[in-house]
C-alpha cells in the first residue's frame, strides 16, 4: 500500500490549490487518510484527516473553512483543497495513514509523530506574493 501526493506549487496569498494523493495497492477503502505538513524549521503537523468512509472529516483550527478534505474510495483518491491561502501554510505536504483515530491525531499536539504505517512523498506549497 502506498501513497503519492501531487498538486503543489507556487500560489500567492488569497490563491488556491488542490491537492491529490494516489494509492496503490489494497485496503485503501480501509483506510483513514490525512494531510500533514512540514514547513521549514518546524515540526510535521497533521492538517486534515478523512475516515475511511469519508463521512467524517477533521481540520486543525488554523486551517478550519479554508480546508476541504474529500476521497473517492473508488478512484484510490483523496484531495485537499485549499482555499484562502496564508504564507503560513508554505510547507511540504504529505498524505498518509493515522496510528490513531482522526478526531485524536488532529487535536494533538504532536500530530505529526501520530503517523500511520504509510506516508506517501510529499509536494511543496510555496505562498508567496
């Protein structure tokens, strides 16, 4: 089972993107997807987290009603859709499984050790003017 993110690049402030993660292999119906990021100098962070049916969606407070999360367990496919872009949220992003469940991983404050056994390769976000 693995992971791959695509979409990144360079954005202005206010600007959107979209972000796609492809799955290979099995079981990714079974899965809980999420987005983590890592900006320079910083620590990773989980950003959004989806459930395995997609019927429930969690989001870190920076990024809540900007973010969309979203899957189409028949494609393999998540996306993260961003909106309302900050330079804050420069970083590279990454999709992968969650050790925990979604509503834990994305009110902790290590998020991003909450890791999963998969974490795809990530795609860098520029916002910059």
């Amino acid at each position: 089972f693995q992971l791959q993110a695509s979409g990144g690049g360079l954005v202005q402030p206010g600007g959107s993107l979209r972000l796609s993660c492809a799955a290979s292999g099995y079981a990714f119906e079974d899965a809980s997807i999420a987005w983590f990021r890592q900006a320079p100098g910083k620590e990773r962070e989980g950003v959004s987290c989806i459930s395995a049916s997609g019927d429930n969606t969690y989001y870190r407070d920076s990024v809540q009603g900007r973010f969309s999360i979203s899957r189409d367990n028949t494609k393999n496919m998540a996306y993260l859709q961003m909106s309302s872009l900050e330079p804050g949220d420069t970083a590279v992003y990454y999709c992968g499984t969650v050790a925990f469940p979604c509503w834990m991983m994305i009110t902790a404050a290590d998020s991003g050790s909450m890791v999963g056994s998969v974490l795809g390769k990530g795609t860098l976000v520029t916002v910059s003017s």
